[in-house]
C-alpha cells in the first residue's frame, strides 16, 4: 500500500524560531517551506518537516536518521565545533572517540536538537 511513496521524517518542537535557527544556522539545512508553526528544511534528496506541539521533548528515542556514508567523522567534528553536545551510548561499541561510536567500520554518533529530540548520523569509515 505504501511501498511506493516517498516518506519524510518530521520532528516537534516547542518554539519554531529557536528549531528554525538551529535546522537551517547551526544544521546548514536549507529552508525549504515556512508556514508560521510548521516549517521544512531539505536533507539530501528528502525533507524534514518540523512543526510546533504541545508534546515536544517527550520522546526519547531516535526522532531522524542521516546515513552520511564515510562522513560520519567529520560532521562530528563540526558538530563539536558550534557546541553541539554529542550523546554517548557505548553499549554494543567497540570504541567510543570524541563522541564518535565504532563497531567495525560502522560509525554513528547522536545529538539533539533544543527540545531533546535524539538526532542520529551512521555511516562506515
């Protein structure tokens, strides 16, 4: 029934500037719809939508997933570089290096955006 449709992660937030301005200044996503409470930034060939909820920072998982291939390294370090926090889960790692986890060559790292939603990048290196 879906199998044939594209699909899109979307993400809440509490208030839209401060979401707006860390996607599109800090992430480097650019805009790519403004509609007041709900906005979407371009992420490769997809979108991510955000829009504000009541219910922002309730979840506690993965909310949106990047697969940067090789990459993974170096948006870490830049991540690093504008204060961003990254998150460590080193259960099920082999090594964790400046908040980068390693297992083979799989690299991943996490990170949230300001209303805690958990933003994860995986890749091999």
């Amino acid at each position: 029934m879906l199998s044939d449709w594209n699909s899109s992660a979307i993400v809440p937030c509490s208030d839209v500037a401060t979401a707006k301005r860390f996607y599109t200044e800090t992430l480097g996503l650019p805009l790519a719809e403004d509609h007041g409470d709900v906005f979407a930034v371009h992420t490769g060939g997809t979108r991510l939508n955000v829009y504000k909820s009541a219910y922002a920072g309730t979840n506690q998982a993965n909310a949106v997933v990047w697969d940067a291939g090789g990459e993974v390294e170096a948006i870490a370090a830049d991540l690093r570089a504008k204060s961003i926090k990254l998150d460590e889960y080193p259960d099920g790692f082999d090594a964790v290096r400046d908040g980068v986890h390693a297992k083979g060559d799989f690299r991943a790292i996490w990170f949230q955006d300001p209303d805690g939603n958990i933003l994860h990048v995986n890749g091999t290196g």
